[in-house]
C-alpha cells in the first residue's frame, strides 16, 4: 500500500462531538470503452467492458479482508455494474450527486476531436480548466459543490465503514474536500481496480492506496 497521507485537519463537522473513526474506501467504476479510446465523458451512460470487468473483480479481491457496513454509486450504470461485480449478493445504494461531470457537446470526442471541432474554447480550457465551460457542459464550480455536499451528508451516517464506486473527478473533489484541500486536482490518481483508503483517526483524514 503506498501513503497519500497528509497530516491535514478534518472537516469541521469532524472534530466537533468526537465523531467515531470513519474508512472510505473509494474506488474508480472499471474500464469502459470511452476510456480506452481516451474520449472526454461524463453523463453519457455507458458499461463497462471487458477490461472493466477484471478491474472489478480485483476490487472483490482488494475487499475481501475489509468488511463494510454500506455500498454506495453513481445513478451511471458503469458504477453500478462495478459495483454489482465488486460487491456480489450485496445491496448498492445509488446517490446522483456523485455522477462525474457532464461535459456537453464534448462527450464521446477524443482531444483531438474536440481541439478540431472547438479550437478556441480547447485553448481557453486548457489554459483555465476550473474557469471555462465547455458548451452545455455542467460548471465546474456546481459540479464541485455538489459533490461536497453529497460527501458531506455520508460523512452525518451512521455508517462507519463505507464503498463508494464512483469516478474520477468525484473521488478527486472527495479527496480535496476530506484529505487535502491544496492537492492538485490532476495529480489526484485512482487506478481502475484499485482501491483508495480514507481513514479519520485523530482528527485528521489519511489516504491510502490498496
């Protein structure tokens, strides 16, 4: 396991009445066919595939030593799918606030593709990923609230131990929000079929990658 670890303060909500120690384990959904082409996506609902497949049942085998109360997705089918083969006969509750971003007119297209078709927004979005929006694609600042705030009402459960099967950009913002809020969005990495471990011991969050 390598340490993602930074000694940074917990939430707020954290260190106010002695919340118990609480373990995320985060995870990426399994290959699709976008990601093997290198396509931009987000809300376009696709499954995974073989690939995909293998990286959740080597979540199965990452998980098996590690017991959790609840199983949590993204209302997308490629989670849902990774779940069901990660986690099998058990029940997968499915929050939308944790869907990946949507990038409108971009979804499906390579950077090529899209460098082609929209030469002036690509630069202006390269140049300030966070500030400019695609066409029809959601906000990044929306996106980034509502992933907060969905992290925010799993963090009030009950529930001590939890798996989310989620995406990318979420497991990013979730990582931001609870381990780190100075980490760079793009240097935050969550391999498919591996599993990132976030634990809350004295008053801080801890990472690791299983």
């Amino acid at each position: 396991a390598r340490s993602l670890c930074r000694n940074c303060p917990a939430p707020l909500s954290l260190r106010i009445g002695g919340a118990r120690m609480k373990r995320w384990y985060l995870m990426r959904h399994g290959q699709t066919d976008y990601n093997r082409r290198r396509c931009f996506y987000g809300s376009h609902d696709v499954s995974v595939n073989g690939q995909g497949q293998k990286d959740a049942k080597q979540l199965a085998l990452l998980m098996q030593e590690h017991p959790v109360d609840a199983i949590y997705t993204s209302s997308l089918k490629r989670t849902q799918e990774t779940a069901q083969l990660a986690f099998p006969d058990r029940q997968v509750k499915a929050i939308a606030d944790f869907d990946e971003r949507g990038f409108g007119q971009w979804e499906g297209l390579t950077a090529d593709e899209i460098e082609a078709a929209f030469p002036e927004v690509w630069q202006a979005w390269l140049e300030a990923p966070f500030e400019v929006t695609p066409p029809e694609a959601e906000v990044f600042s929306a996106f980034q609230t509502r992933v907060w705030a969905a992290t925010d009402r799993l963090l009030d459960t009950t529930d001590e131990s939890i798996a989310l099967v989620a995406h990318l950009g979420v497991l990013r913002l979730i990582y931001q929000h609870l381990v780190d809020r100075e980490a760079v969005f793009w240097n935050i990495d969550v391999p498919q079929g591996r599993v990132l471990l976030l634990e809350e011991r004295d008053q801080t969050w801890q990472a690791t990658l299983l």
